[in-house]
C-alpha cells in the first residue's frame, strides 16, 4: 500500500492495518521529510490521544494530514502503536496503483 499527496509517495508498506477505516502504516515505512510536527492533538474513546503532523510537499502544506498514537491503549496499541495514519486528501493506493475507496465511499457503498 501507498499513501500519496501531490503525486508524492509519502509511505509505503506491505504490513499496513486499517482501524475504523483508515490505513495505518508502520512509522518507520513513511519518508520523514514529508512530515512536520503539528500541536494539534484529539482523543479517541478507546485508541488514546493522536499526535498530528502535517504533510508538506514542496510548499504545500496539508495541515493535519497524517497522525499517530503515541502511548495508546492496550486494547489498541497492537493495531495501531508504532503506525502512523493518513487522511485529509492523502490518497491511499495499492502498489499497482489502484486506489483504495475512502471511507465515505465505503459507508455510501461504493467501493
């Protein structure tokens, strides 16, 4: 799988995992340079409180694009700790190509 913005690779992995409908790839598969460090932070009910990065590509700028869960919860830190998730127009892509439905398409069934 692959995360894009601005036809730009930002991650790539083959041991990515999806959690509540977003694709969450290990930290260590997402090119850095990409990303910069955001002081915006929200909580989930049951996965702990994100850490948020924004996605820079040249001078563009997707605030809040890609985040992560630094000391999650037990329940949740085998799915996603040590993994960083993408939303916010970052297009998430197999290695052929092919895009992988967004959420929402998925929700309307149209997948």
């Amino acid at each position: 799988m692959r995360a894009v913005w601005r036809n730009t690779v930002i991650a790539e992995s083959d041991h990515t995992t999806v959690v509540d409908g977003y694709t969450y790839f290990p930290a260590d598969t997402v090119d850095e340079r990409y990303l910069r460090s955001s002081s915006r932070h929200t909580t989930c009910p049951w996965k702990g409180t994100a850490s948020y990065f924004d996605v820079v590509v040249d001078d563009h700028v997707n605030a809040g694009a890609a985040w992560t869960y630094p000391q999650p919860s037990d329940r949740a830190a085998p799915l996603v700790g040590g993994r960083i998730g993408f939303w916010r127009g970052v297009k998430i892509e197999r290695g052929d190509g092919e895009q992988r439905p967004g959420r929402l398409a998925r929700l309307l069934g149209r997948s």
